[in-house]
C-alpha cells in the first residue's frame, strides 16, 4: 500500500523560496513505474500540475510552463523522498500543494495529505 | 497545452437519481490518458477513472466513464449519499497535464 506523507512549512514570505518534501512509503522514488508528481490547488487556478520527476535509467523531470523558471524537484533515494523548492513566492502561489504518484496508464493514484501554504508577509 | 472545460458547474440531484458529467479537451486526447478524479471537502482527490473508462481499485461499478477524442463522459448510474462531491477529469497524455474546472455535484 502506496503512502505519501508531506512535510513543510505553511508560510512564507514574499520572495522568499517555499519547500516542501513527500516521504514515499511502499514504492520506490527510483522506480521505472511511477512518477513523482507535485500539484496545487487554489480557489482561483483550481487544480494545477507544477511538475514531476521520474527514473527511466536516468532522471528525467518536466515543469509546468507557468512555473518553470522557478521550480525545482529532486528526488533523494537515500530517504525515498522527493522535493519542491519554488523561488520567488508571491501570495499568488499561495494554495494547498499536494504531492502525488502518478503511473504511466492509470493516472494519480496515490496522494499525499495535502499542505496548505500561504504566502504573506 | 490542452485546456478542458466540465460541464455542468454545478448538477443538483438527489440520492438515487443518475448523473451525467461531461469534459470537452481543446485538442484530441489519447483515450488511453483521460482521467477522473472526485473530491470532498478537506481530502484530497481521488482518482475513480483512468484510461477513459477503467474504473481504480475499490471504486463500485455505478461509477462509468467513456468517450473519445474531445469529448469524454462520467456517468454515477444511481447517487448515493457519499457520492455528493465534485469531479475533474484529467488529461495525462501529453507532458503538460491538465486538469477541468471541476463539476459540483449536490443535493
């Protein structure tokens, strides 16, 4: 059974860079399956995927075009974990972040809890 | 990027009646990559539906998707209570995914 347990802060000031880490329990971050997946979601832009990471021999991520320029994922296999770190927060980025396996065919099956980060000063 | 719509917004309904929720993709999308999702409030999403028509494990047999191309359908054939909710479908196919706007469904 596939858990994702999500840790971070929920605040942070403008500018500054908010990061978030999901734990992964019963499947592998290095796995040739799945992928590492983090998602938003706001009253106002509703759901929305950031990006993700994945194994295929090698690491591989893709970023949404709207926060490519200041995002980053990174997996660590040595704790089974994955990261979020978005640079320059404004309170337009503020939003409950979930972190979510996603498989090849049958879609996001597994999420995390859910943080809910709010950017302000 | 493929942008989907869901209609209704909203479809009030009670128990036992059946509820019909479309999504409309701006470009064609694999049938193989449209998913759905339902969400009550305070948890987070959880997937009912993938590849168009697949249901997920545990998800009960009144709950049926189908379509193809741009337009794709969910269908709850009879509600139940916990069924009160709001739906996303999912594109995934492409390496941009995206997400409809949801439909509420309530009493």
């Amino acid at each position: 059974q596939v858990q994702l347990h999500q840790s971070g802060p929920g605040l942070v000031k403008p500018s500054q860079t908010l990061s978030l880490t999901c734990v992964i329990s019963g499947d592998s971050v290095s796995s040739n399956n799945a992928a590492w997946n983090w998602i938003r979601q706001s009253p106002s832009r509703g759901l929305e995927w950031l990006g993700t990471t994945y194994y295929r021999s090698k690491w591989y991520n893709d970023f949404a075009v709207s926060v490519k320029s200041r995002i980053t994922i990174n997996p660590d296999t040595s704790k089974n974990q994955f990261s979020l770190q978005l640079n320059s927060v404004t309170p337009e980025d503020t939003a409950v972040y979930y972190c979510v396996r996603g498989l090849a065919i049958s879609g996001f099956d597994n999420w995390g809890q859910g943080t809910l980060v709010t950017v302000s000063s | 990027e493929i942008v989907l719509t869901q209609s209704p917004g909203t479809l009030s309904l009670s128990p036992g009646e059946r509820a019909t929720l479309s999504c409309r993709a701006s470009q064609s999308v694999s049938s193989s990559y449209l998913a759905w999702y339902q969400q009550k409030p305070g948890q987070a999403p959880r997937l009912l539906i993938y590849g168009t028509s697949n249901r997920a494990t545990g998800i009960p047999d009144r709950f049926s998707g189908s379509g193809s191309g741009t337009d794709f359908t969910l269908i709850i054939s009879r509600l139940e209570p916990e069924d009160f909710a709001v739906y996303y479908c999912q594109q995934y196919g492409s390496s941009i995914f995206t997400f409809g706007p949801g439909t509420t469904v309530d009493i």
